[in-house]
C-alpha cells in the first residue's frame, strides 16, 4: 500500500506506537508538505493517523512540545483540529488522527464564508482558557533568531535596521492594552495548514503555539493569505463581533510586518540549521521583501499613531 521509509527514530517510533495503538498494517507513507519536520501517515490497529518527528534543533525554534500537544487538543475539543492520540518523548513525536482532507489554497481561504469561519476559530481557541507552558513574543523571537543567525554567520539584507526600528516602533506601540493580554495562540496560520475535510475547516500544526498576542495570529492569517482590506475588514469584523474602528485596522497592518518580520528571521535560522531540503534562503528572501515592501508604505507611521491610542 505504502512505500517502505526506514529511519531509525521512525522505526522505534512505530514499534512503541503499534504496543500503544495497535499493530501496524500495511506501510508507512510520507506526507508532503511541512518544512520543520518529518511527518508519516500509519496505520495502527485499523485507523490511520500522523506521526510527527521533529526536526533537527527545533527548540531553538522556540517551539515546546508540551505546548504543542495542549494546544492541539484543546483546538480539537472545540472542533478545529484533528485529535490527539499520543506524544512520545523517546524518540519525541506527535501523534494525531489523520483527516482525510486536503490542504486549502489562499484563495479557497479569502471567500468570505472561509475568512468568517477562521476568525470564529481563532476567537473560540483565543478565548477557550487553554493555558499553555510557553509565550510567544515574534520580538523576543526575531532578536533570537537574528543571535543565532549572526553565530553561523547568515549575513541579513541591506536595510535590515530599519526593519528593526520599524519592529521596535510597534512593539512600543503595542504593549499595553486589554486586547494584547496574552491567550493562547496557533501563531504559525500559513496556508498549508488549514486543512479541508468535507465542509469543515481544520488548522492543524500547532508546534509553535504558546501564550502570546491575538493580533498575531490575526495578522499571520492576513498576510499568508493575502486578504485584502475588504477581507481584513470581514475578519476582526466576525472576530470582534462588530465592525473595527481605526485603532483595530491598523494593529491588524502592524501585525502583517510583525508576522513576516518573524518569518524572515526564522526563515535565517533554518538557513544555518536545518537538514531538510527546502529553499530557505528563498524563503527568507521572500519575507524581507515583503518587510520592506510594508515598512516603505506611507501609511505606516499613522498605523502606528492609530494602534497607540
């Protein structure tokens, strides 16, 4: 059925998942996509699942595993994500039902039935309670990030400063108010992670989630997805239940550059570590366009003069 993959940490994997969830059936099959980790489609005792080994040096990533598995069940209990069936910490994998959907394209995600349908998920997992053990600060992250860089010497792009002092202005601009006290957030929303199955709409891939700013999560959507003001306006319109006044858009815009000011340094950490083949200088490279693209935009400075208040 499946093409035969042996790696030595799946092999254990699979021989410790098959005592906990049954015998495997049949072959192990590699699904495409993902690019931090390595992940398979396996049968055990008669049901599918996804098992999930992690990449090379990914707490370096700032990702915590416990948070991860806390995350992913409490977004399945409320019907957005797939179940969690076990987490092994040797070797260290996920494991999670399989959904026998496919992966969404931007445009798919842009409709307007799609857009409401995120931001009532995102609100429900926003408001759900979860508490997780780690924060996610995009600030704290991309200052990591740009130290790691630096000690394997990725060289950053011409005008990278002012990308940074950009990313200072909001975050000072941002960091007092009701609506940035932190909840537990996906903070990864790219397109291949929302998943369609049938006529519901499941985010999956929640490894970088942690207790951290709603607007991130708002504005990851929003940039991945290309939405439009229109779709922007739909979006906190259905997630705040009315429509937003000036402060909300442009914290959503300043979120948009905080999103891909994130991306692109994590994209230079995984140039000097990863393992896995994937253009991650192309990637990189992406981002800071898209950074410098945003920051040059005359708009910028009001944007951040409207989130401040």
């Amino acid at each position: 059925m499946h093409e035969e993959i042996t790696i030595p940490e799946l092999t254990e994997a699979v021989a410790r998942l098959s005592a906990l969830l049954g015998p495997r059936q049949g072959g192990v099959a590699k699904l495409e996509g993902g690019i931090t980790n390595r992940n398979y489609r396996v049968n055990f005792g008669g049901t599918d699942y996804v098992v999930r080994l992690p990449g090379k040096r990914t707490d370096v990533l700032g990702i915590d595993r416990e948070s991860e598995r806390l995350a992913t069940k409490a977004a399945a209990q409320l019907g957005i994500a797939p179940t969690v069936a076990t987490m092994l910490d040797q070797p260290p994998c996920l494991v999670t039902s399989f959904i026998p959907g496919r992966v969404m394209t931007a445009e798919e995600l842009r409709r307007p039935d799609a857009v409401e349908t995120v931001a009532a998920s995102l609100k429900a997992f926003h408001g759900s309670g979860t508490v997780l053990p780690s924060k996610f600060d995009p600030f704290e992250l991309a200052e990591r990030y740009e130290q790691i860089g630096a000690e394997h010497g990725v060289e950053l792009p011409e005008g990278f400063e002012s990308i940074r002092k950009r990313a200072a202005a909001v975050r000072r601009a941002v960091r007092k108010g009701a609506e940035h006290t932190p909840v537990p957030c996906h903070n990864d929303l790219l397109t291949a992670n929302f998943m369609l199955d049938g006529e519901r709409i499941d985010i999956i891939d929640w490894e970088y989630a942690g207790m951290g700013d709603r607007y991130f999560d708002l504005g990851n959507f929003a940039v991945n997805n290309e939405l439009d003001d229109e779709e922007e306006e739909r979006l906190l319109s259905v997630y705040y239940g009315s429509p937003p006044d000036d402060r909300r858009r442009a914290t959503l815009k300043l979120y948009r550059f905080v999103s891909d000011y994130r991306e692109a340094m994590w994209g230079v950490v995984q140039t000097a570590i990863s393992e896995l083949d994937y253009d991650f200088r192309g990637y990189t490279a992406k981002h800071f366009d898209r950074l410098t693209e945003a920051g040059s935009d005359p708009r910028f400075k009001s944007w951040v003069d409207d989130a401040r208040r």
